[in-house]
C-alpha cells in the first residue's frame, strides 16, 4: 500500500484535502455486524444545534431530523405536552422561533414542508436525460465496495493488499456497465486518472469548477449519499486513529465518487453548467435554519420538556426502603436500561437483596482471546483502547484448543465447498435431505444445550501491583468499598437469538457489541484472588473472608441469568447458590411478565421462546424507549419505575475524592449512552438515512453489514422492526436526560475541562439535571457553564387546539 502524504499538494490542492477530512468526520462511522455498536448519527454535528444540524441535513441529503408536525400535533391535543411545556420551551428557544404561544401552536399544525437536498451533479444529468444515474452509481459503487470491505463472507477477497482507490479502479476501469447505460468512455476515464487518490480528487473539482469554499457541504452530501460504505469507511478510519495512525479510506471513497461526478459533467456540460454554477455558489454560505426547522426544535423541546416534567414526578415518589443490615445479596449489573427492569424485580423477591448499575465492561478493557479462536475481541467502550489482554485457553488446555481449531477449520471448510459456484446447485439436490432434520428443529424453536464458555483469565503481564490499583479503581467507581455481601454477583448481558444477522446489537455496547459474560468473570476472578484482596484491605477496601465474587450473564431476550460459579477461585457455599438462583428465577418472571406487555404476540409465556424463533423479528425491544440517565446511589431510586426508560449507574459523590469517578462517568458511561439514545432516535426520524430499512428485505453483504435487496447502499442504524411493533411507534425519540447526584461546581468543572461533552449539553443533545440530597430534579444545565433552578410545571391543563 502506497504512504499517503502531503508532499507534492499545495495551494487549492491543500484545501480540498483539508474540507475532505472535514467532510469525513461530519459523517457517522458503522461497525460491522460482528462487533456492533450504537453510534450517534449525528457525531459530526455536536457543535451545532438541532435547527442547525435540520438546515445542514436537508441541503446535504434531504432529511428532516425532527418528528412531522403532526407528531407534535397530537401530544399537544391529548396533554402530553401541556402549554407549560410549550411556553418553557420558547423561553429557551433561539432568535427566529415563533413569537409567542398561538404561533408554535400554529406551526404544530402546519403542513410539514417537504426537504429537498442541493442536487449533485448526478441530479442534474438525471433530470436532463431521463436515465437514473443515481441508482447505477449506488449500484455499481456498492458491488465493488461489498468485496473490497469484505470481512469473509466471500470466497476470495477483491484485490487484496491495495488500498480503496486502487481497487476501485481496477474494478471500475474493467466494469462496462456505466457504458452500456449510456455515460460515455467511463472506464477510460477511470484508467486515465491519477494513482493517488488526493490527486484525483484535486483533479475531479478542477474539472467540474468546484472552488474549495464551495467543497465542504459538497463533500459531506457525496459522502453521506453513500450511506453505510462510507460510514464503515469512516469507522476504518475511527480505528486507525485510535491507534495513533491513520487510514486514507475515507478520502478514497470521496475521490470515488467524485470521478463519477466528473464523468457526468463531462458527458451533460452544455445542459446543466449554469444551473451547476449557481448550486455552487449555494455550496459557499454556510446553511440557515427556515422558521419551520426552528419551530420544529422548539416543539421537540417541548416534549423532551414533558418527558422530563413526569420523570421528576417519579422521582418524587417515596422509595422503597433499603434495609440497613448486611445485604444477603449484591447484584451489580450494567447500566443498560433493559438491566433495569430485572433490577427492580429482583429487588422486589426479597428487600436484602441489594443490586447497583455500572457500565458493562465493569472497569476493564480487555483484547479477549476465545478458546479455539485468533480473533482479538475488544471488549470495551470503542472510545477506548484495549488495555489488558485476556484469554480463555489458559494452561492445560492447549490440546483441546487445537482439536476445537480443527474442527471449526474443516466446517468452515465444508461451508465453504457448499457455498462455491462450482458446487452449490448440485449441493443442493444431493445433500439437502440431510439438512431436514435441522430445518425441523428451527421451524420448531428446538436449540441444542448450550456449553459453558471456557472461563477466562488475564495474562501474565497483568502485575500484581497492577491488579492490585485496577480492583480499587474499579470498586470505588462502583461506589462499592463496604457492605459487601456473602455473594456478590457481578452481571453481564447478553441476547440469546438466531437468524438475526443484527444479534451483537442486542449485546453489550459497553462491551464492544460482544456479550458481557467475559468481563464479569474476570473481574470476579481478579476480586477473589487472595493477594489482590490483600493489597485492597492495605489500600482501605477490606473484603471479608465469606464474601465471593461470581461472574453471571444476563440473557436479555430470556431474562435467564447464568451463574458461572465454578470459574477458579469462587467457593460460594451451595446453599447460598441455591438461593441466589431462586431469587434469580423468581425475577426472571416479574421482568418477563412487564416486558410481554409491550411485545407483540408475547401473551402467556411466549416471551423466552422468542430467542429460539427464527422467523421472529422483534426477539426483544432491546433500548427502545431509553430517555433518562441517572447517576446517583440507588436508594434515590429503588422501587420506582421507571419502565425500562433509564439507564441507571450507581454513583455516591461523598466517596468520590477529587470527583475522579464523576469525571468518568461524563466522559465515558455518558456519553456512550447519548449515542445509544441519538441512534434511537435518528432512526426514528430519520429512518431513510439513518434506519437500517426492513429485516424482511435484507441481505447480509461481506459479513459487515446489511442492504436491502440484492446489493445497493449498505443500511447503517436500526431496523424498522427494533423501533416499530407493526402500528406505532415503540421508541418516543428524545434526547437523553442526564440525572447526576453532585454539587453543580464539581459537575461545572468536568465539563469545562472537556468541551467535547459540554458541547453535547451546550447544543442540546443531551439536557442535564442535578439531583438534590433527597433524589429530586433540583438544577438544570443552561448552557454557558450556568445552571437555573429546576421546578417543573404542575400537570396543567391539557393544551389548547
């Protein structure tokens, strides 16, 4: 692969370079579906307000990024927002909102205007020769693209060992078919262009008179057209950088796309230059909200207020109470929302239970190897870098390690001969009675005993001293330094389901789309070990003797947990195990039966049938519904229900010396939950450009992603069916709600010292509240490093039409 430098650019050459790496980060990145991951679609914008980012969206691809009009509309009719809503909400609004309260309920009542993108130059040639030049590009980008990014679903890779341009065109200076539609010379012009791809580039703008003032949105809209190929570009290069280096990628794939653009212009000059010429010069001013776009955040304001109006009214209800003796048992499970519902029901089985909510990956950043595997999983936040490396082929189990490689090489081997062109066809007829036993086994829900995964363990470079610090950082950030119980169960999650080619995405986020389970055992195992214990007790956290740590996986589809209580080092007495798993089970029940209340077709039992389904599409709901963080202990919030809404993360400031945890808290559990929340809701109201489309049409390409049909844009975000039961929508899309239990000056503090997160608050994506000394919404972030006093309107009468 060829270094790619700034030698030998300058000038303009040096600009458009500068407005491409722009344009690159104003588009989300995708993660193949292996490792799946919520990214916020709208990363590239937190510096900008949700009208801004509407104005920007629509001049680059069309898009409205707030609900219809009608949406609102309706809220405002039945009292779920009440005029109070609408009235705060204008007070906070900017210059250009309607002027008073008539007139924001006028514009809920519009007619939504429908958004209409600049046009490419493709457009233009579109309009004025009748041929779809937009579907041929979509179509013949994306089959170079799904084997170039293939992950191994093909039979052999494309052009493997060049970068993106590269193969691009070798690909495309060979492929007839833009020829036979009619674009003229197409793979000369292919062949013809410079090697480099910022070269290329350069020369594409100077051929269709683009000025470099003129490039940025014009780059974005190129860019954000190629829907998930240049997100997993994008990701690609997330990647690289996190590792100190880099990865052309993404300019590749702008370069691409700008020699088709050349090539049309080439082709449809006399027709379409002056209109091309006045596009331009759109291009060159920065885009402006319409009044509609404003009166738009303003009402998506306002029932972000109402939401936030009933959640201070849940938490003003009287809690449950918290027995002050010795818990008999301490769940700590991760802050997932879906862990909030089972948390409350375990609670309720017995009031010594005692559970807490900390982000999945439980403090430790682990390259995980598996038993029988060479893949390096990180199983971490992808805002973070691995750490520690772990494995689960520990001494003594070399030999077993390689029979399991054997025998997964010969099946990867047998699936592939069926999967060959030269075999398929007979495969089929002489081969497929064999397979009806398995049929009949899926279309009957019938799974085979699953295996206990190989315990893991860290690997030797991990210290002493080292495991030492790491167990106390990760107990404090707990706020778990006594009262420990005899059995304290440290849950992970996961999702059990088949033929969904987007299960990762019902794992653990915090875990890099892998299940949870690796995590909690290790960190149970490192809090059993003798030693550690000892160096905690010297550091000011004494275990006791009876206490023992036990890694669990939480299934969210079945709300079985697993107990792997018999990982080295954990000697809980059996009695106590039996108890714990009754308790489990009873709360397996209670979040079954809430959750079935909610499912389609879930009545009676039905729910944990639906990880065994292969034809169900809606296996769980997964975070649809999530709107509200809460950091605080859980006595602020035990008992109450709050309906699988909120994620909830335990947090005691008066054990947070120096406000170390809080700090992390903001910066990391936080802000991967607003891109949770932000994917929710972009595939809400944007489904087109940020949905993943219908599971019923899609088609899994390279083992990366999704396309709906037979090849086209590979689909980024959420299915219609994670968001929609079939009637209505099941996620309302708001922006999170961020509830922290700390003095403002320590919370002001953390966000000046990281303007990244204060600007998520500062424009709007995320609102944040402080919690006073009895758990009640009391302060409210205003932007600006200023806060104002939180007092919610009473319920109030139900708007006016």
């Amino acid at each position: 692969m060829k270094a790619h430098t700034y030698s030998g650019h300058s000038g303009t050459d040096l600009e458009f370079i500068a407005s491409s790496e722009a344009a690159s980060r104003a588009i989300p990145p995708l993660w193949p579906l292996a490792t799946s991951v919520a990214v916020n679609p709208f990363l590239g914008q937190t510096g900008q307000t949700l009208a801004q980012t509407s104005a920007l969206m629509e001049r680059v691809a069309g898009l409205r990024v707030t609900m219809p009009n009608a949406w609102y509309h309706s809220r405002i009719i039945d009292g779920t927002i009440t005029d109070a809503d609408l009235m705060a909400a204008l007070i906070a609004c900017p210059a250009g909102a309607p002027d008073d309260l008539g007139a924001l309920k006028a514009a809920a009542k519009a007619p939504d205007a429908a958004p209409a993108s600049l046009p490419t130059i493709a457009h233009l040639a579109q309009e004025v020769s009748g041929i779809d030049w937009l579907s041929l590009i979509e179509d013949r980008i994306g089959a170079w693209a799904a084997g170039y990014f293939d992950a191994g679903q093909a039979l052999w890779q494309v052009t493997p060992g060049l970068d993106g341009f590269e193969s691009w065109q070798i690909f495309a200076s060979r492929d007839l078919t833009p020829e036979i539609a009619g674009l003229a010379s197409f793979a000369a012009t292919v062949a013809a262009a410079p090697a480099r791809a910022r070269t290329a580039l350069s020369q594409s703008c100077d051929a269709i008179g683009l000025t470099p003032d003129a490039s940025m949105t014009y780059f974005h809209q190129l860019l954000i057209g190629m829907g998930g190929w240049a997100q997993l570009a994008r990701q690609r290069l997330w990647q690289a950088e996190l590792k100190g280096a880099t990865d052309p990628i993404t300019t590749d794939m702008l370069a691409i796309r700008l020699i088709w653009e050349q090539a049309l212009f080439a082709q449809y000059q006399p027709q379409i230059a002056a209109r091309w010429g006045e596009i331009c010069a759109v291009h060159t001013t920065p885009p402006e909200p319409t009044a509609e776009q404003i009166a738009a955040g303003v009402l998506q304001n306002a029932a972000e207020r109402a939401a936030q109006r009933a959640l201070a009214a849940v938490l003003s209800a009287p809690a449950q109470d918290t027995p002050n003796d010795r818990p008999s048992l301490q769940a700590a499970f991760c802050i997932d929302v879906r862990s909030e519902v089972f948390r409350r029901a375990l609670e309720s089985v017995d009031p010594s239970i005692q559970t807490l909510g900390f982000a999945g990956f439980f403090g430790l950043t682990p390259a995980h190897r598996d038993f029988a595997s060479d893949v390096q999983e990180a199983r971490l936040p992808v805002l973070l870098t691995p750490g520690l490396h772990s494995t689960a082929t520990g001494s003594g189990k070399a030999q077993a390690d390689t029979s399991a490689r054997l025998r997964a090489r010969a099946e990867r081997a047998w699936g592939r001969f069926r999967q060959a062109a030269v075999s398929s066809f007979a495969f089929v007829e002489a081969a497929g009675p064999v397979y009806i036993a398995k049929i009949l086994r899926d279309a009957l829900s019938v799974r085979s005993a699953a295996q206990t995964p190989q315990a893991p363990q860290f690997s030797d470079d991990f210290g002493l001293s080292d495991r030492i610090a790491a167990a106390a950082k990760i107990l404090r950030a707990m706020s778990m330094t006594t009262g420990f119980a005899p059995l304290v169960l440290l849950v992970g999650h996961g999702a059990s389901v088949v033929n969904n080619p987007h299960a990762s995405a019902l794992h653990c986020g915090a875990c890099g789309g892998y299940k949870g389970d690796v995590n909690a055992r290790l960190l149970a195992g490192l809090l059993n070990n003798p030693e550690v214990r000892a160096g905690l007790a010297q550091g000011g956290i004494p275990i006791p003797e009876d206490t023992v740590f036990v890694g669990a996986l939480h299934d969210t589809t079945t709300d079985a947990v697993t107990l792997f209580a018999s990982d080295n080092g954990q000697s809980a007495p059996k009695a106590l195990l039996t108890k714990a798993e009754n308790w489990l089970a009873a709360a397996g029940t209670i979040a079954r039966t809430e959750r079935a209340l909610r499912l389609p077709r879930a009545e009676g039992g039905a729910v944990a049938k639906r990880s065994v389904d292969w034809a169900e599409t809606r296996p769980e709901w997964a975070l649809a519904g999530c709107s509200a963080f809460i950091a605080a202990p859980r006595h602020r919030t035990r008992g109450k229900a709050l309906d699988g809404r909120a994620f909830l993360h335990d947090y005691d400031w008066t054990k947070d010396d120096g406000f170390g945890v809080l700090e992390l808290i903001l910066t990391a559990p936080v802000v991967v939950a607003s891109w949770i929340s932000l994917q929710y809701y972009g595939s809400v109201v944007a489904p087109q450009m940020f949905g993943a489309g219908n599971k019923l049409l899609h088609n899994v390409t390279g083992g990366i992603g999704v396309v709906e049909g037979n090849g086209g844009t590979l689909r980024a975000g959420l299915p219609w069916q994670s968001v929609h039961n079939g009637a209505e929508y099941v996620h309302d899309p708001l922006r999170l709600s961020v509830c922290v239990e700390a003095p403002a000056e320590a919370v002001t503090d953390v966000l000046a010292r990281h303007p990244n997160v204060r600007a998520l608050f500062d424009n709007g994506w995320l609102h944040l509240f402080l919690l006073d000394d009895q758990g009640q919404m009391a302060q409210r972030y205003d932007g600006d490093l200023k806060w104002s006093t939180f007092a919610p309107p009473e319920q109030g009468r139900k708007a006016a039409a």
